[in-house]
C-alpha cells in the first residue's frame, strides 16, 4: 500500500469523488469543508492510500495553529472501502508520525464505529478499534473542530420511489407535507452569490432568534458556492409570492445526502415549510439512487423530535474518539488557557482572523 499527503488538485477531485461513492465516506472530509477552516487561519492537507494506482482509503486532517499550538485533527475516519478496513491501524501509526513531523502538540480522530444493522455499511466494527489501545487513549480534547459522533439515518429501506415511503410516515406527517403544498411554493436550487446569501440570511436569523451558533455567510459562503459548483451540495429554498419562506443546505458524502443547516420563517399561519424541505431533499435522495437521507443529528429538543417524525433512527457511534498527546509540554499549556478559549468562542474565531491577515 502506498501512503502520501497531498493538496493537489487533481487528487483532491479523486479523494473527494471516493468519499462521495464509498458507503463510509464523509462531508466532513471533503476538500472544500476542510478548506473552509482557512477562515480562521488553519491549514488542512489529505492522507490518500493507494493499491494499484486505486484510491483505497485515507483521511482529510485540519491542521489547527495559532501562535506556538498545532493540533492535527481528523473530523471523521480514517476510512477505507470494503475489504481494506485492516489498513486502520497502519494509518493510525502513521498519521501520530505525521502530525509531530508538522510540529504538532496532539493528535486526535474519529472513527464511524456502529454495530447495528442499519448503518452496517456506513461503519466499521468496534472490534476494529481494539487495536488502537496501545497507541490511541479514547475521548476528544480538542472541541474546536467539529467530529463526527453519528448519524440520523433515515433508511429508504425496499421502497422504489419517495411515494412508497411516503407511505410508511405518520398520518401527521403526511398531512403536514400535503399542508406545505397548499401555499404553492416555488421550489428553487439557488447557486449564484445573491441567492445563497440571500438563503443563508434566513437561516442566520432563525440562529439568532434560537440563541445557537453557526458560521457566517462571510466565513462559509465561498465554501457552499464552491460545493454547490463542483455539484457536490444543494441549496434548496422554498418561496411563497418570490418571500423565501425556507430554505435547506445538504452536503454529498457516503453515497447519500447529509441535512448541514436550514430555516424558515416563523409566521401564522404555519405553512409547514420544514416538513417540505425535507421531503424535498428525500425525494433529491431517490433521484440520485440514494439509499437514505441523513437528517443529522443534534438540535434543540424541538428540533430533534421533529426529525424523528420521518422515522429517522439516530445512531451514536460507539466510543468514535481517540488521541494522542505527542508533546505534553505544549498540550498541557494549552490546558491551561481551555477555559478562556471555551468561554469566548466568538472572540476567539475574530483573533484566529485577526492573526491570519497579520501573517499573510
């Protein structure tokens, strides 16, 4: 097997086009979402694994810096395809080597670890972790780059269309989705500048207005742009009388549609647009020969059980974090500021700006 890093444009095409097809792949890991932490002055680069010329598997690493810390950090995998999952614990050895050759203080991943049956095909075994006990402790130290913990999965299980499953939802939720048609919406994949910014302003304020952080148009506008021109994500929105009443954002990664963030307008009469948004992007799902759609986890108690309306089954990997602590001196420093990092976030992402344009 051959081993190497790269940030070659012709590989990223072909490491991006493996995560999208292979069962196991993840957003997390394409090129632009890792590249999308340049924003804050944080590097990235992919670990690709070849066998005859193949691309097998491997890893994308967000290489986190400011000032004298470095972290090099995984978001999802490794990963490899069907058949070479034993490689894990080569790459494993190999990525602690990386990450101190680049300086690095720790080192962390996340690995999609599940044995149930519904997602057999997105996972690995737990058995498989096992063999990282020697060199990996399990958890996850470093909370400034977001890791994969699951997955929300709902499974299209033997249906032939979105009508077959339709089916199989609640009276509620079939009624809702029929309600949602009722105002006439328009139904767009919005591409341009104006458009996504346009969208992404709805779903900033419905941040706003719910007390929950998420990144600004500013910091991740040139990365949906990029996505949806490489034909790698979706912009869906919903408009009544040309007034976005919602609108949706969803990722390729793993041989389906992942849900990243969304939001309507909340008026009276409700029209149900969540319900329609989702149902949209289902119906994306089976257009594209999807088996499922993953409606992500996380969100307020509300929001959650929403999701679960669509008989969605939200998988917790088991025990998916492992690091490693490769310089104790500089780790342990960082330690010490934690608790100022963690209580200022918004102040921190505007410095990790600041200090980016004060080193170009």
């Amino acid at each position: 097997m051959e081993i190497f890093y790269t940030k070659e444009p012709k590989w990223l095409e072909k490491w991006d086009d493996f995560l999208i097809s292979n069962d196991v792949g993840n957003h997390l890991q394409l090129s632009d979402w890792l590249n999308s932490y340049s924003t804050y002055g944080f590097d990235y680069e992919i670990c690709i694994c070849l066998e005859a010329g193949k691309i097998i598997g491997g890893y994308g690493s967000v290489i986190a810096k400011v000032a004298f810390f470095k972290f090099y950090c995984i978001p999802s995998g490794p990963i490899f395809g069907s058949g070479f999952e034993d490689n894990l614990q080569i790459v494993s050895k190999e990525l602690v080597i990386r990450a101190s050759k680049l300086g690095c203080c720790y080192v962390q991943f996340s690995l999609p670890t599940s044995d149930n049956l519904i997602v057999k095909n997105k996972t690995f075994s737990k058995k498989l972790t096992e063999q990282f006990s020697n060199n990996f402790k399990k958890g996850n130290k470093f909370k400034y780059i977001y890791s994969s913990y699951g997955i929300n999965w709902i499974d299209f299980m033997d249906t032939k269309s979105s009508d077959e499953l339709l089916k199989q939802f609640s009276l509620q939720v079939r009624r809702n989705i029929k309600l949602s048609y009722a105002s006439i919406p328009q139904i767009s994949f919005v591409s341009s500048i104006e458009e996504c910014k346009l969208a992404y302003t709805l779903i900033e304020k419905n941040a706003e207005n719910g007390n929950y952080d998420i990144r600004s148009f500013e910091d991740f506008g040139s990365t949906i742009l990029k996505l949806i021109s490489e034909n790698k994500a979706y912009f869906m929105t919903a408009s009544v009388n040309n007034d976005i009443k919602g609108a949706a954002f969803c990722v390729k990664g793993g041989n389906g549609l992942t849900y990243i963030t969304g939001g309507t307008k909340k008026e009276k009469p409700d029209l149900k647009i969540g319900y329609l948004l989702h149902w949209e992007m289902i119906k994306k799902s089976y257009e594209l020969g999807y088996r499922g759609y993953n409606i992500s986890l996380g969100g307020s108690k509300g929001v959650v059980a929403f999701k679960a309306k669509f008989n969605s089954q939200a998988i917790l990997f088991d025990e998916p974090f492992f690091y490693n602590i490769i310089n104790p001196f500089f780790f342990n420093l960082y330690l010490c500021f934690r608790t100022v990092l963690s209580n200022h976030k918004k102040t921190i992402s505007v410095l990790l700006k600041q200090f980016k344009k004060k080193i170009k």
